[in-house]
C-alpha cells in the first residue's frame, strides 16, 4: 500500500510544477475581475447615481438653486458652484450691495442722534415708531422696527422686544426671491434667538430647533423658501450656533447644529471656488462627468454635470475623495494582493506604500477618472511557487493521510481480532465455570440419590440428613439456573417487574427467610438492622429479594473463618438504603470498577474457594438501575466490603 501512495505523491508533484503558469493566469484572471467591480463598475454606478439623483432636482436647481446643498448635499461632496448657459454664476448668491442704500439713512440720523448721542432711549424709540409708521418702503420699516427692538432691549423692555422680534423674524408675507428680505429676516431670526436667551425663555430651543441648518420661513415645509446669499447664511448660522451653545442646548440640538455646520462648510467651500475658477477657460479641456483636480488654494477634486441647462459642479476635499478611493483599495485588497492608486497627473493618491516590485496587473479606472489608473502587486514575490508549494503540500498531507488511514485501520482490525480473542476466552472460561458449578450440585445428589437406593446408611436419621443435603443442593442448582435465566431475559430486554408499594422491611426478611438456612449452614453470624416504620418503596418485591439474597450470599462466600454479616436498613436523604457489609477478604480499587461488569470473577481458576458464574452482581446491577436506584461499594482489602443500595422513597 505504502508504494503506490508514494509513486502517486510523486507523479502529483510533477503535475503541480507543470501547472505553475495556469496558477498565474487564474490568478491574473480572478483579481482582474475584482479591480473591475471595485474600481471601475462600483464608481460608474456611484457617479452616474449622483447625475441622476442631481438631475432629480432639476427644477429646484432652476427655480431655487439655493437649495442645492440640502437637496442634494452628500457627505462625499463639499460644496457646490452652479453657472447659467452664458456662464453667469447662479451659485454661491453673491452679497448684491447694501441692503439699504445709503442716501435712506438720513432718515434715521435724528433717532440715532437721540439712541447713542444724548442716550435717550425712550426719545430713541418714539422716533424709530414713527419713521416706520410713515414709510412705505419694506426695508427703510423693518430697520426702524430693528432699531426699535433694540431700544426696548436697552429700556428693560426684552419680552416686548422679544415679541416684536418676532412679528419681524415670522413676517406673515415674505417675497422669497429678494436676497435683501431674506438677509433681513435671518438677522432677525439671530436677535430674536439672543432675546429669548437673555430672557430664558423656553422658546429659543424651539426656535433653534426650527432655523438652524433650515433656510425655510419657518421650518413648515408648506411655507416659502428664503433666498439667502453665502455670507450672510454663513454669519447667521454661526451666531446660531453660538447661540445654542452658550445656552447649553448643544446635545438636545446635536442633530441640528451638526446640518448647520455642514451648510457652513459647503457655502464657504462653494464661495472659494466661485471666487477661483473661470468656467470659459475651465471646461475647454475638461470633459463632463469626468473627476479632475482642480488648482486652488487646497487640494480639490471636482466632477460637473450639465442638467436643465445650468453646468453644476461638485466640489470634493482631497480627503473626502480620497476615503471614497479608500474604500475601494481596502475592498479590493487581501493578503495576497496590494494596491495603488495614480491620478490624471501620475501622481500617487491612494493605495499600499510605495514597493520596488513590478505590477502584475495595471488597469485604467472608468469613464469617470480618465488618464487614472490602478497597480496591482502581490505581497509575496514568489506567490505562485507558494500556491504551487501548497499544492504539493494538499497532496502529500493526503497521501500521509492515506498512510495513516491504512494503519489506522491495521490498527483497529488488530485491536478488534484481540477483542474477539478476549471474548472467546471469556465464552470459553463462562462455559468451563458453568460446567463446574453445575457439575459440582449434580455430582454431590448423584452420590447421595445412590448411597440412599443402595440403602447404605446406618438408620433413619442418617437417611434424613443426606436427603436434606440433596435439598440444599437442589436449591443451590435451582438458584444457579434462576441466575441463568435472569441473565438471559436481561440481554434480551425481556425482564419485567411488578413495580408496586411495598414496605422496605417485607423485602428484608424476605431475603433473610430465603438465605438463612444458607447462612447457618455456612457457620456465618447473620445480624440485622430494620426499622419497621421506614418509608415504603416503589418495587417489585422478588427481584429486590433477589438483589439482597445475593449481596448476603457474596458476603458469607467471600469471608473468612468467622464469617460475620450485617443488613442494616435505614433512611437517608430522600432514600431508602439497604446495605449488606461483611469482614471479609475485601476488594482492590480496580477490582471494585470492574465487579458489575458481566462474568468478571477476580479469581477465575476452577479450583477458586468460592465458586459462581460471575453474574450475581450484573444481575443486582440490572435490577437497581430498573428501579431507578443506585448501588455504591466502600471496601479495602483485608477490611470487607459493604454494598448499600438506594431506592426513592414514596412520599
């Protein structure tokens, strides 16, 4: 068996050398696949989701391009510039000049005169009263009234001001389109936002809650959306959140201060590159859908899409697009296969660390990253002699394997012919011990039956002495062959009891009644224990008689001399215990695991002081257990033994 596994190992060998060059291109072939679905199906499908999801909102971005960052702000992107066809920029909205032209504040220089000249705070505010009670103009009103929030803040009067605060923060009509109006309300929004925190009023968490990070009127999605230029939301939601956090509301108000400061970010970002980039030079060698990093103060990537006829280009971070990049390397990689990323300008943006090795394999990375491309390395050099190597390895542990099998199994044929030797011997002793102890009963009554027809005896009373010694002979044989009998009904699992209610001591002297004659006729000292009043048991009574009969008898046999038994019964623990103890020759450790075991004798020669079959404490074994009870041994050798069985008790 050994040398065809070794010529087979040999020839397996062989094949996997030839194989080297199929290793390499499977390998090839498999990671190949892998870098299309990571760098280049996955990021076709992200950007042209992003087009779409962008051209989604293609009437917002008409009518209300403001609301670009929130609806289509992505943590990806990091602001947003937005051109008309003739390259006007509709996003970022640019400050468009002052709010109130200059030549309409003299209106205000007599309440100003009285406010931080002459410090007359009330004069102040009857004056801004009555200028925006005589005006027609939307603005030149809402600075009075502004001014007039603020005298009553200095008077002691903030819930007053507070309230009017708020009729100018919440007007009941707003033209949402004019930049000047909502740069207006959102100063109004802030100030009422620092009255409600002067006052403590519970409002202002409401009130954040409802601004911050929103550029609607009111928070209602049924009202109006409020144009705003960058730099004036850029100021307003940082004296909100100022706000917030002096009042302690940063946790209650975590989401909403985090949307804000996102609106920060991308307005700011977005005024950077609107301020930077020339689109009539920008898009001549820069195709659309197309990622390119872009030449400003930092490092950005931008992709622009043309949708309804604007150009919208998203502005990403070096960092956020290099996570993106990132993402990809780390899905791709294992510990077989490294990655490097290389932009447009061949320089090295994302990926493993620099290795001196040559790339396996180099792919271009989509549509979308034109003039990019990805390194493959493996990270062992020799890996395709490694695979080769553990190939050869699968196929020598599986021959060892075979190997071992073979023996293994030589092994367990050996170990199982032994055990049949084993139970040959042990049938063949069984059947020598079965002999003997029936011969031995048969023999003795053949003597007496003929001594007796011969009518060699002296007188009656011999006559009656030798017909009693073949009674006894008779009751040893008829016990034998019960044992038999037993026996077999057990390996047959035919056994059946009479389980019923009986009270323990019955038993007892039962199996005194049955052995006692035995016992005396041994010269053994026979002393009993029972408590009458014990608990009854659950039991079929002849099989329990049977169990202590042979417990007694077993104590008598194994004695010396003076033979001395004790059967004590008694209560312990929920159980009724039944224990035969002797002084006599005692048992090893070993012997005590093994005697239950069926047909072990510890002395199996024939011509043994005690005789049996070995099937008497098998057979008390079998019975205890159908009782559902247990049996415990305590002997040493030289000392006796006391076997104690336990039986529920009936409650």
């Amino acid at each position: 068996m050994i040398l065809p596994t070794v010529c087979l190992l040999w020839f397996m060998s062989r094949a996997v050398e030839n194989e080297r060059l199929a290793v390499r291109q499977k390998l090839m072939d498999f990671y190949a696949k892998r870098a299309k679905t990571f760098f280049i199906e996955y990021p076709d499908s992200y950007w042209k989701n992003v087009k779409d999801q962008l051209s989604t909102y293609a009437e917002a971005i008409d009518r209300q391009v403001w609301l670009l960052p929130e609806l289509a702000g992505d943590e990806l992107f990091s602001g947003f510039v937005v051109w008309d066809a003739s390259g006007k920029l509709l996003w970022p909205l640019a400050q468009d000049g002052e709010y109130l032209a200059t030549g309409r504040l003299e209106v205000f220089q007599k309440a100003f005169e009285l406010e931080f000249g002459a410090g007359s705070i009330a004069a102040a505010l009857e004056e801004y009263r009555s200028i925006s009670s005589q005006t027609e103009e939307p603005l030149v009103k809402f600075h009075a009234e502004m001014s007039a929030v603020r005298c009553l803040d200095k008077s002691g009067q903030t819930e007053q001001a507070a309230a009017l605060c708020y009729k100018l923060a919440y007007p009941t009509t707003v033209d949402a389109r004019n930049l000047a109006v909502g740069a207006q309300v959102l100063r109004a929004r802030v100030r009422l936002a620092e009255l409600y925190e002067k006052t403590g009023s519970d409002e202002l968490f409401f009130h954040l809650r409802g601004v911050l990070g929103n550029s609607r009127y009111d928070g209602e999605k049924k009202q109006p959306v409020i144009a705003l230029p960058s730099e004036a939301r850029i100021w307003g939601l940082e004296r909100l959140i100022e706000t917030a956090e002096r009042a302690g509301l940063s946790q209650k108000l975590e989401y909403e201060l985090k949307k804000a400061k996102r609106t920060i970010q991308v307005e700011r970002h977005s005024l950077a590159a609107a301020q930077n980039l020339n689109p009539g030079r920008l898009w001549r060698s820069w195709p659309e859908a197309t990622i390119q990093k872009l030449d400003l103060s930092e490092p950005v990537y931008g992709i622009y899409y043309k949708i309804s006829g604007k150009t919208v280009l998203c502005l990403m971070t070096e960092s956020r697009f290099l996570r993106f990049l990132r993402a990809a390397v780390d899905d791709m990689g294992d510990e077989t296969v490294i990655s490097r990323v290389y932009d447009n300008f061949g320089e090295f943006a994302a990926g493993a660390a620099k290795t001196e090795d040559r790339p396996f394999l180099t792919l271009p990375m989509g549509r979308f990253l034109p003039e990019w491309k990805v390194e493959f390395f493996f990270t062992e050099p020799a890996i395709f002699e490694n695979a080769a190597g553990r190939q050869t390895a699968l196929y020598t542990w599986t021959g060892v394997l075979v190997i071992v099998l073979i023996f293994a199994s030589g092994g367990l044929a050996t170990r199982m012919l032994s055990r049949q030797i084993k139970l040959n011997r042990l049938k063949n002793d069984f059947m020598a011990a079965v002999t003997h102890e029936l011969k031995t009963p048969l023999s003795s009554m053949r003597v007496l039956v003929d001594t007796l027809l011969e009518g060699s005896f002296r007188d009656q009373q011999q006559a009656t002495e030798y017909l009693q010694l073949i009674s006894k002979e008779n009751e040893r044989l008829s016990r034998l062959i019960d044992n038999f009998l037993t026996f077999s009904r057990m390996e047959r699992n035919k056994q059946a009891f009479d389980i019923i209610r009986i009270s323990p001591a019955e038993v007892a002297k039962a199996a005194l009644e049955a052995i006692r004659t035995n016992l005396n006729a041994g010269k053994c000292r026979l002393e009993a224990a029972i408590d009458e009043n014990l608990p009854e048991i659950l039991a079929d009574k002849d099989a329990m008689v049977t169990v202590l009969v042979n417990l007694l008898e077993n104590a008598c046999k194994y004695s010396r001399d003076e033979k001395h038994v004790r059967l004590r019964l008694f209560s312990a623990a929920g159980s009724v215990c039944f224990e035969v103890s002797d002084d006599g020759i005692g048992m090893s450790r070993g012997t005590v695991r093994r005697i239950f075991k069926k047909f072990y004798q510890a002395d199996r020669s024939l011509s043994r002081p005690a005789g049996g079959c070995g099937m008497g404490l098998s057979i008390v074994k079998f019975i205890v257990d159908a009782h559902k009870g247990r049996i415990t041994v305590d002997s040493k050798p030289g000392r006796g033994s006391t076997f104690t069985v336990k039986l529920p008790q009936v409650n």
